[in-house]
C-alpha cells in the first residue's frame, strides 16, 4: 500500500492540497494537509502568483523546478497556460545558466539517471534504479561534451535533458512518468569543473576511445532490454561522436540525434518557410553554413536531401553548399576535415582567390551565399558588413544566427532586419521578440530544434516506430514549413511557439502516418490519429485507486 510519506514526496502522484478528504482518509494523510481541498485550478492560481513574485528568470526557474520536483501534474498544467512564458524558462536560455551553476543550486536529482562510465557493471541497475517500475517510452540521454555552444560540462548536462524533456511534455503530450532523462558521466576536460571542490560529477578528464565506446554500448543494450517501446534522442554530444554513434544505432532501433537531425529539420522546415514567403525555389539557393560541426552538418544533409528530392542527382546538390568552418571555406585538401565535412567540399580551382577564402567576409564575397545558416558558436559573426554584402546579391537573404544561448548568437533579428533594410528572412536559435522597422512588424520564428522534435519523438512513439528514416524527416519538414502565413508583411518564416501544441499533434500525425505507411511500425495500428490522440496525457489529477 502507498504510504502518506511516499505519495506526498512522488512527484507523478502527488496531488497536494488537491487530496479530497477520502484520498486522504485511504492513504493516511488525514491532519497532514491543511484542511481546505484546493482545486487544480486553485493551485494554478496560486502557483502562477508565486512565480510572479521572482524578479530574476534563476530566480524563475528555480520556483519551476521545485514545483516539478513536487507535483509534475500541477506543473505541466500551469505550463500548458504559460507555455511562451515558461519555454525559455525551462529550456534555452535560462537552463544554459542552471547548467553552469548545476552544483550550486543542487537540490534534488529530478528523476534523472546518472550512468557512470567508471562502473560500466552498474548502468543496468541505474537505468532501472531510476526509473523505479515506471514504463519508460522515451529518453533524452545526454554526455554533455557540447551542451549547446558552450562546451563540456560534465555531470551539469543532465539539465538539457531534463528541459528538453519538459517540452516533450508541453508541446506534445508524453506522459511525464514514461521519460528517463539519462547523463552519461565520462568525466569532464573543463578544467573548472574539475578544479571545484564541489562538482558533483566524476572528477578526471573524459574517458575516450573503446572505453567510452563500451559504455556507451552497454548502455544502449540495457535501455533496449528495460525500455524495449522506447525512443531513444541524444543530445549534445562533442563533435567527433555525435555522428559516429548516431550511425551505429540508427539502422537498428529508434533513436535520432537532436543537434544533427532535429536542428536539420528545423532549418529545412524554416527555409521551406522562407521560400513560401520570397517565393523562390530552393533549387536556386547557394547555401552557406557557418560552423561545420554537428548541426551545420546536419543542416547541410537534410537541405541536401530535399534538393535530390527535388530531382538534383548527388553531384548537382552539392554543388548548392559551401562548408566554412575554423579554418575558412572547407576544400577538399583542407586539413582536420570531419568526415561529415569530406562530402561538401569545394576546389580550389573553382576560385580565383581560394588561398584567401579563410574569414567569412572574403567567403561571401567571393560566393554570394543567398542562405547563411550560423551553428558556429562565434557571437557577432555575422556583421553589419557581411550581411549588407549578403544582401546585395540576393533580394530576400535567409539569415538564420543559430547559436546558443543568447551571447553566443551570430546576430541579433533586429540588426539583421535593420542592416538589409527589412528584406531579411531571418531565424533565431532563441525567442526573439518582435521587430518594429519602418512601419512594419516583424515575426521572428525560433529556429530552435525544439519545434520539431516533441512531434517527431511523438510520432515515433505513437506509431511504435522500429525505426526513423529519410522519408519521415522528409515528411515532418513539409508539415511543419507548411504551416507558415505568408499574407502578412513581416510573416515568420516558422509558425509561433504559441501554436507548439497544436502543429506538433500535427507533426506526430504525419510522423506517425510515414511510419505506417512504410510499414516500420511494431505493433498494428488502424488509425494514426486515433493512436496519436490516445497517447497524449493531459494535465488532470486522476482518482488514485488504493485498494
Ligand atoms: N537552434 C538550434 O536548434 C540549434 C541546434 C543545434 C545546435 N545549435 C547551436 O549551434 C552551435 C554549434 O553546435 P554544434 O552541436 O554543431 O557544435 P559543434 O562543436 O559540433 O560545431 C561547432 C562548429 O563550429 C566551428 N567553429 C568554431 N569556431 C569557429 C569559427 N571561428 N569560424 C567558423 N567555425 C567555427 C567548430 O570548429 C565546429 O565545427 C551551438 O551554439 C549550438 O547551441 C543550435
Ligand atoms: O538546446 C537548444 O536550445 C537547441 C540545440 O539543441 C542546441 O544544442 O543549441
Ligand atoms: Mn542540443
């Protein structure tokens, strides 16, 4: 039988103030609750007036967070009725800040499993230690070697997963007792971690090579064995493994890489946005990515994809990308290519000034890009002179600054407008507001990852997806790109965060009937939507039953 300490401290049970006075009397709980029984809406009211008395978003998220750690139903309800307010609170940015100061505000693990490289013998008992019985259907593991722009921190990850895992929940619908957020600890090489007397993480530098391989292995293979319904979505791993594990598993189970795949959906679906409102047509795009690592790759693919879809053979699309990392536009004897950069490489016969080509400025003179995508983690990269140069050769530039968080971004929306003049169709990797110029307001869409994954993961689960391929990324990228409102000056070239709720249903829909369709499903499904609609959990206190 449940005991009153127990549900009182489950997160996925308790109901606080909420308890009616029967629920009270069955679990013991009788005099341990002031005695007026609130309604949700009660303590939604209540809860929302105390986050209002925060002045500083920490300060925000750390109200939030406590709240979740007690009643994840009383949380998600006053997220579904503050869901652009919260967005930015649980996730990016604000989580960038919890991520640096993890030690310092620790309070409570929030369900989290913390794997360790160093006793490989022990991650079948943590997976299953952590999620304590609880029928697992998705989880977001991250080794936090590349925690968005800002690099490795160790153990401090393990908040990107759990935010990224609070807007599967409010955008989507999972229900929040089937997830597993999971850090993979391998140690950290930021020496201020290591140096802290307080770090809470394994304190020697990342374990690399078959080790690390290993680990990463038998973790797979348990989370299959305990969680074999499961989606499997990795995040923020260091460069040179993100793509190599991603490769290895992908054939095999359902799984997808959320900075390769998710943020190349996201881009392909914002230029898709983009081309509906400049009318042009991505077949006579020439496709600049700023930062070559794991998202500007993925950007590239995804991009690429859709030119052969288009009826381009190989060679042709190719010809459409110009790769500029570090080391300035990426040639084919470039040295310290990744192997996902090899595929997009120009010669250097191509140009007249290639030994010049290596600072941005010179590149795009010398391309005239009419899309440039910036995953490079160089705040201001993209200045008032490269963008006027930009615009000279294009009538609609697509501009999207896609790092993160906020101080690490490329531009900001209101530059870009302001220094094309109000003809840029610009993205951002974090909200932007509004931008008023010249008469006009502009829409900034997010091009975060976060529009496209809770309704792909959605799907996936929906449809007991064996697998996820190129067709459903396809399908997912046109549903979402499709949903743009081109009537108005200023349109957005990817629909509000406002509407999350509403286009990942529709994402999910279309995700799941791709998975149908090609048959990858595991188990028979008659009706997709049905499926969809009956997965998704809605923020409600249910009777407990207790007998
Ligand atoms: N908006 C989104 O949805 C989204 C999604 C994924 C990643 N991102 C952001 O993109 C950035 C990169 O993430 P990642 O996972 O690809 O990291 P990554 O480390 O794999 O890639 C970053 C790349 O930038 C390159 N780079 C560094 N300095 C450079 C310079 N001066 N000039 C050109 N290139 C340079 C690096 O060599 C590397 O190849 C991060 O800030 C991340 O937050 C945003
Ligand atoms: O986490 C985000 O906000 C998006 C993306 O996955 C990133 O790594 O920046
Ligand atoms: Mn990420």
């Amino acid at each position: 039988m449940l005991h009153n300490q127990s549900i009182l401290n489950n997160p996925f049970l308790n109901k606080g103030t909420a308890f009616t006075k029967q629920e009270r009397q069955k679990l013991g709980l009788t005099g341990t609750l002031p005695s007026q029984v609130q309604t949700l809406e009660q303590q939604t009211t209540q809860a929302y007036a105390q986050f209002q008395s925060k002045t500083t978003p920490l300060e925000k998220r750390i109200f939030l967070m406590t709240l979740f750690n007690e009643n994840r139903t009383l949380f998600y309800r006053l997220m579904d009725d503050h869901l652009v307010e919260f967005m930015p609170i649980v996730y990016d940015p604000v989580v960038a800040d919890s991520i640096e100061q993890y030690n310092e505000l620790f309070l409570n693990p929030q369900n989290a499993a913390f794997v360790s490289v160093d006793t490989p013998e022990d991650i079948e008992d943590t997976l299953r230690n952590a999620a304590g019985g609880r029928d697992i259907r998705l989880v977001v593991v991250t080794d936090s070697e590349g925690i968005l722009g800002m690099g490795d921190w160790g153990v401090n990850g393990v908040d990107i997963a759990i935010g990224k895992l609070m807007v599967y929940t409010a955008a989507a619908g999972i229900d929040p007792s089937q997830v597993l957020p999971v850090s993979i600890d391998a140690g950290t090489n930021n020496q201020k971690l290591l140096d802290d007397p307080l770090y809470l993480g394994n304190r020697h530098k990342r374990v690399t090579g078959d080790r690390y391989y290993e680990a990463i292995d038998k973790f797979v293979q348990a989370e299959q064995k305990l969680f074999p319904e499961s989606l499997l979505h990795w995040e923020d791993f260091g460069r040179s493994n993100a793509q190599v594990i991603l490769d290895k598993y992908k054939d095999k189970i359902a799984t997808f890489n959320d900075d390769i795949q998710g943020t190349g959906m996201v881009v392909l679906a914002g230029i898709l946005g983009a081309l509906n409102i400049s009318k042009e047509s991505i077949k006579d795009q020439k496709i600049l990515t700023f930062g070559a690592g794991t998202a500007g790759m993925g950007i590239a693919n995804q991009i690429m994809d859709e030119l052969m879809q288009e009826g381009l053979t190989e060679e042709e699309a190719k010809q459409h990308f110009y790769a500029v990392d570090k080391q300035g536009l990426l040639f084919e004897d470039t040295p310290d290519l990744t192997p996902a950069q090899k595929p997009f490489t120009r010669k250097r016969s191509e140009f007249t000034n290639a030994d010049e080509l290596t600072n941005l400025e010179a590149i795009v003179k010398a391309v005239h890009p009419t899309i440039m995508i910036g995953t490079s983690t160089q705040p201001g990269a993209f200045t008032e002179t490269i963008v006027k140069e930009m615009a000279k050769n294009t009538e609609r530039p697509i501009i999207f600054p896609l790092s993160n968080p906020t101080k690490l971004a490329e531009a900001t929306a209101e530059d870009l407008i302001k220094w094309t003049d109000g003809r840029a169709l610009v993205a951002t990797g974090i909200p932007a507001e509004d931008v008023d110029y010249n008469g006009v307001s502009y829409q900034i869409g997010q091009g975060n990852n976060a529009l496209m994954y809770p309704g792909l993961g959605f799907g996936l689960i929906a449809s007991t997806a064996k697998l996820l391929n190129k067709e459903t990324l396809s399908a997912a990228c046109h549903a979402l790109g499709g949903i743009v409102d081109t009537s108005k000056p200023g349109a957005a070239v990817l629909p509000p965060v406002s509407k999350i709720t509403e286009f990942s249903q529709k994402l999910a829909e279309v995700v799941a009937q791709s998975i149908v369709d090609q048959g990858l499903n595991k188990e028979p499904i008659q009706d997709v939507k049905k499926a969809v609609a009956d997965m998704k959990w809605t923020p409600e206190y249910q009777d407990i039953n207790n007998d």
